[in-house]
C-alpha cells in the first residue's frame, strides 16, 4: 500500500485509500468464547452444589443438562453486555468488541440474535458430536473470510493487547479452579448448621447418606426420625441389620444424642453389613458444628478415615464424640466391593456352627 502511495505521488496522480482488511483471529475469539463459557459454568457450579446441595447426579444426561444451564446463563447475559458496553469479560480481555456495521452499538434485539445464532449454528444447540462439526464449519467459513450467520448485522473489531491477554487468560483459568475447587469443599457442608433440631438433623442425615450411596433404596429419615419410603424396591438384598431405629436424645428440642443397637443372633445366612448409617448420623451431627467450615472440613473428613464396617471405631470433632462397637463371632469376614463401609460375613460351618453379631452406634455432645 505504502509503494502504491509513493508511485502515486511521483506522478502526481492521487490515489483513493482501499478499504480496511478484516483482521482474522480466530484463536482470540475461541478462547474468548471459553472464558466466557467458564464464568457462565461457574456459576451453575455455585448453585448447584452450595445452594442446592446437588453433588451426586452424574453422567452424559446430567452433564448436558449442566451445559445447556450454562448456555441459558451466556444467552441471558452476554447480549445485554454487547448491547451497553460492546464486549464481555472474555472478550474484553482478547481486545475484542462488536459493534454494528457502520459502527455504534448493537440493539438489544440484535444482541440476542447474534447470541442465540451461536448457540444455534456455531454450537450446534450444544448437542455432542454436533457442536463439534458446527464448530469445524464455523472455523472453516471463517478462515475462508466468509460471513458467519451471527455476524451479518454486526462487525468485530480487534485491539492488539500484547501479553495483557494470555497472561489474563491463563490467571482466570487458575482463579476458575480454585474457586471449583471451593464450590466442591463447600458442597459437603450440610445444609443445616449449628444446634440442630430433630427434623435438621434428619435432613443432614439424608445428605450425608445420599451422598454416600445415592438414593439407592428409597428410604429416608422424615422430620421426626423415623424411616419412611417414598418407593417400593424389589431387588433382593442380603443386607440383614437394615435401616436402624433412632435413638434421638433432645434438651429443649436439640439434638444431644443419636444412636442405635442392632442384634443377629444365630444366622445361617451370608450377612452384609454396613456403617453408612453410622458414618451419615456422625457426619450430620458433627459437620453441622459451627468450627467446621471451607478451611477444615477435609480434615474433617480424615476423622472417618479407617472406619471399618467390620471393626470397633471412635473418633471425635469439636465437641462431638463418637462410638461405633461391633462384636462378632463365629463369622468369616470379607470386605464387600473393596471398601471398608461395607463387609460380607459368612457364618462358620454354613451357619452350624455358634454365631453372633451385635453393633452399637452412638454420636453425642461431650457433657
């Protein structure tokens, strides 16, 4: 351009400017688009897990439904952004803004078009495999210089920021993880804290416990202790001392005490047994205590370390002592699927032989 000038103005014949090269970036605007998509999850990862205490659905249906969450998040936000200030946090940060054609800032309706056209035609509704192939288009019409869908009402403009841009971007990936990480710690707090009455006791117990074994029954503990069920499961089980009764010791409607008893006597039968009751009755009454928070409640955690489903246990947090005793004869044990929550006993000589198995839970407040 600048050799076409200087021959122009040797002949003295003046040239008209050509018009401005679009810039291509199509990197800054990918990764632009991941920030943005990042903050948007994070927040679904808030509500989720903090304010909703929904940690344990897991799988392709549960991820999905969490993206299109997200995407609801971005289509809400991110065209009132566009709209008043011509950028949003990613985008800011790659020196990216979209204007309309002639220049100005989009309208309103035309932010939420341009953002539900993403989501439509670059992301492919956000369905798997899809999205992939309407991205691999996306880059390809854009490469090309052509016209994306989104993009004919409106025109990005780029600003060089040097470092600023990767080093931001790489900051917020790691600020991003660390506030995941907060958002899972925080999620195994229980939802009720401090003195705790029977109805929230039952509700941390009903966490804890969903949150070891998933609602794998149908059984859960109502607002006054007692084991009711909300579906009928006929899968045999062999779990024999099952669903405990509650001994629930209160001083003015505050739970001071929880425990329980179970006895086998002579069994010829193979028996499993569990302290998932245990372990949620402990955690329920224990993490509810108002010392146990984001900085400690892993080392919280490590006070179940070791509990043996088969094996006598006691430990303490705070001011909450607990003990689990188990007395057992004339069973072979064996660890049931690898863990120590659960343990096979197989009665001596096909159960001819003596045998017999007591447990006795208790959690307490120290006097």
């Amino acid at each position: 351009r600048y050799a076409d000038e200087y021959r122009s103005r040797l002949s003295g014949v003046q040239t008209v400017p050509t018009a401005h090269t679009p810039e291509f970036h199509p990197w800054r605007r990918y990764f632009a688009r991941g920030m943005d998509f990042g903050l948007a999850a994070l927040v679904v990862l808030f509500v989720k897990t903090v304010f909703l205490h929904n940690t344990f659905q897991e799988g392709l249906s549960s991820d999905f439904g969490q993206t299109l969450l997200t995407w609801l998040i971005v289509l809400l936000i991110e065209p009132l952004l566009i709209h008043f200030w011509g950028t949003t946090p990613g985008k800011w940060v790659w020196g990216i803004r979209v204007e309309q054609n002639g220049g100005g800032m989009l309208t309103l309706s035309e932010a939420y078009k341009r953002t539900f056209l993403v989501f439509a035609a670059g992301e492919g509704l956000s369905i798997p495999i899809l999205n992939l192939v309407c991205n691999f288009f996306s880059y390809r019409q854009y490469t090309r210089g052509e016209t994306l869908y989104w993009e004919r009402d409106s025109a990005i403009r780029f600003r060089e920021r040097g470092w600023f841009s990767p080093t931001v971007f790489i900051g917020s990936i790691a600020l991003r993880f660390g506030l995941a990480v907060c958002a899972v710690l925080l999620s195994l707090l229980p939802p009720c804290r401090g003195d705790l009455s029977v109805a929230a006791f039952a509700e941390n117990f009903n966490f804890y416990r969903t949150l070891a074994e998933g609602d794998s029954d149908g059984f859960y503990l109502d607002d006054t202790g007692t084991w009711q069920r909300t579906y009928v499961d006929n899968m045999l089980s062999l779990e024999q001392p099952s669903h405990p009764k509650f001994l629930i010791e209160t001083t003015d409607g505050l739970v001071q005490s929880v425990s329980y008893t179970l006895e086998l006597p002579q069994q010829a039968e193979i028996v499993t047994l569990t302290n998932t009751y245990a372990q949620a009755a402990y955690l329920a009454l224990a993490a509810a205590q108002p010392e146990t928070d984001l900085w400690n409640v892993q080392a919280f955690f490590r006070t179940t370390r070791g509990w043996n489903a088969a094996k006598p246990f006691s430990c303490q947090w705070e001011n909450i002592a607990m003990d689990y005793i188990v007395d057992l004869d004339g069973f072979g044990v064996m660890s049931n699927y690898g863990t120590d929550d659960s343990a096979l006993l197989f009665p001596d000589d096909e159960g001819r032989a003596p045998n017999h198995l007591s447990v006795a839970f208790r959690v307490a407040r120290d006097s």
